[in-house]
C-alpha cells in the first residue's frame, strides 16, 4: 500500500499540542504535509512563542508518523508564528506592535509590576520580541526592576527609541525624569503624557507589548482601555479579601470597555519557610481561584511569597533573568505560555486585508 497525504492526516490526528491539548490537525497547525515515495515532510506551525517546546513536539510528530507502516524518513519542521489578533472596535493597531497585552490591578502592592516584567521576560526566552511599557506615570518601577538606566534618543522626529534591559524593548517616563522628582500631575496630564509614550515610541518589530498598568481604575486606566489597541488583559491579585474586591473592579472595567479577560494571575498565594519547609497562607488561600470561578475567567497560576524574587527585582535582574532554570521561574514561564495560546486562539486583526477606498472627484 502506498503512503497517502491522508494516512499521514490522520496519524497527525493523535498528536497533541501538550500545551493547547489540541492535536495538530483541528487547529491547522500542520501545514505543507508532502509524501515522496515512503518519505514524509511537514510544517507544524505554532501560534504562540514556544522555543523551549520544539524538540518536544518535533518528536511526538516523529514518533506517530513512524507508526504507520512502511514510513521511511520523516522531516517534522516545527516554527512559530505570532500574529495580530482583533483588539476593541473602532481603535487601530500601533504600527510595529502585533498584540499589546495590558497586566493591571485593583491597588497597589499586590506585584502587579514584578509580575509584569517576569512575564515579559517569560514571552521573549520562549522566542518573542518583546516590549514594556511603564504605564504607572506616578510610580515608574520598570527602569529600576530592568536595570536600565539613560535618555532615549530620538533618532526619527516625534518619536522616542525604546532602551533595552534582558533582551525586552523598554519605555518609561522613568527615563524622562530624574529618580527622585515627583510628578505632580493632573489626570489629564498624565495620561496624556501615557498616551505620547506608548505612540511615539519607534516599537521595533514587537510580537507582544506588556503594558505594566498603573493601579486601580482611574484616567490612564480608562484611556488606555478606551483608545489603545489592547488585544487582551491580565488581573493580578493576592489571596486577601481586600486585594480581590479591587481586582474585581478592574475587571469590571475591562468588560465594560470590550477587552477580554486573559486571566488572573495571584501573587504572593504562599510562603515557604526556607528553614523549616513549613507553609503558611499569610494572605488567605484560594481568593484567585474562587474570583475566576465567579466571573467566568480563566484561573492562569499562583506566585509565592519569595524573598528571592523581590531581591532579583530591586537588583535590576529580575527572576526569570536571574535563575532562568529555577522552579519560580518555570511558574511564570508557565503562566506566559498559557496566555500566549490564549491570545493566538482569539481572532485575528483582517484589517489590513482591506483595500484602502479612495474616493475622489472626477
């Protein structure tokens, strides 16, 4: 019997995605499947930064193909491909900027900004192009956490150059401003002030822009939901009964405005005595999980409360850069994943399918 493209389909049919739990063929990701005699070559194409699973899938692609009797050598190209998806109607793509992925709290002091980076930093090792915004015009925290010290240049005029810390594009009024110089803004300043970094940053070539959100739900909150093309967002809380009553109202907000909820992300869920091992719940326990139950969300994963993680932010090097093999690290690069196959299922951005239609007087 001769090797079909078919038989090839249908043991690809057996092949799961261990990350999606989908197999290869519902969600398309097989692609250009040629049979040459008893030889087999494919593409498996990923939606999603995953540079860390390519081996892995490689293999299970090999592996189920050499079941079918009478296969000869097997060619299983695995690549990733990261797109724009749809963000709220009536507001346009940034150019350069495929996805802008907003990580927001109800208050402050629950790790929003750690939390932010680390994931950031998850997205680019795992093979992305990756850009943070420091949305917090009050409380910049990103230059420091990064390391990142300097003026950004500006090379094209009216638009600033992004610096770089671990491999991420970064922008902050952080850079702007001496360190110890409050801004005594208004609202409207600040979030104007918001709206000229996000647009007039050159944005080089970005899968993702992690858009470390100021806390609570006020001007810059609204805007950003308002005007920016946000693809999707994040809630970041603790386990404490406090911290979730404004991690709701942030949610609220995102619903109102037509940007989805990735997640929940809960910080700081528990602590670990690095003497004794003991465990204890100082925030309370399970708050995260009951609040994605409640509102229909998905519940994306559980950080501890780990000195070593506050020590590597304030160090300039945070977790994920610091010990990029280590257990917390592998959290974060978990929960990352989970939201990167959330956004590449979501629909993707057709507008620049669409001619443009000039109309003009004859």
């Amino acid at each position: 019997m001769s090797l079909t493209v078919e038989n090839v389909q249908n043991a690809l049919k057996s092949v799961i995605d261990p990350n999606t739990g989908k197999d290869l063929i519902s969600t398309k990701s097989a692609k250009n499947i040629k049979v040459d005699g008893s030889d087999v070559s494919l593409d498996v194409v990923l939606g999603y930064p995953a540079k860390s699973q390519i081996d892995l899938i490689r293999k299970l692609v090999i592996d189920a193909l050499k079941q079918i009797p009478g296969m000869g050598n097997v060619s299983a190209n695995v690549t990733m491909v990261i797109v724009a998806h749809s963000v709220q109607r009536g507001v346009k793509l940034l150019p350069n900027v495929k996805n802008i992925i907003a990580v927001s709290s109800g208050k402050g002091g629950v790790g929003k900004s750690t939390t932010a980076v680390n994931l950031a930093l998850a997205l680019a090792a795992e093979g992305a192009q990756v850009g943070i915004l420091d949305a917090d015009i009050y409380g910049p925290s990103q230059p420091t956490m990064l390391g990142v010290r300097g003026r950004p240049e500006t090379i094209v005029e009216n638009t600033l150059e992004p610096l770089k810390g671990h491999g991420l594009q970064v922008m902050s009024i952080g850079f702007l401003i001496d360190e110890d110089n409050p801004m005594v803004w208004r609202g409207p300043m600040a979030t104007s002030a918001m709206e000229q970094l996000l647009q007039q940053t050159n944005w080089q070539n970005l899968d993702y822009l992690i858009v470390d959100m100021p806390p609570g739900t006020g001007d810059i909150q609204l805007t950003l939901s308002q005007k920016v093309p946000v693809t999707g967002a994040i809630v970041v809380t603790t386990p404490q009964d406090i911290a979730l009553i404004d991690a709701k109202k942030g949610l609220k907000m995102f619903e109102k405005v037509g940007i989805p909820i990735l997640g929940i992300v809960e910080n700081m869920s528990i602590y670990v005595c690095p003497n004794c091992n003991h465990q204890e719940h100082i925030f309370g326990q399970g708050g995260g999980q009951k609040m994605c139950e409640q509102y229909g969300v998905n519940f994306l994963g559980s950080l501890p409360l780990n000195l070593s993680i506050r020590q590597d932010a304030d160090s300039g090097k945070p977790t994920v850069a610091a010990d990029p093999d280590g257990a917390i690290s592998a959290i974060y690069k978990t929960i990352a994943r989970k939201i990167a196959i959330q956004v590449a299922d979501m629909s993707k951005d057709m507008t620049s399918k669409f001619p443009s239609i000039v109309v003009t007087n004859q």
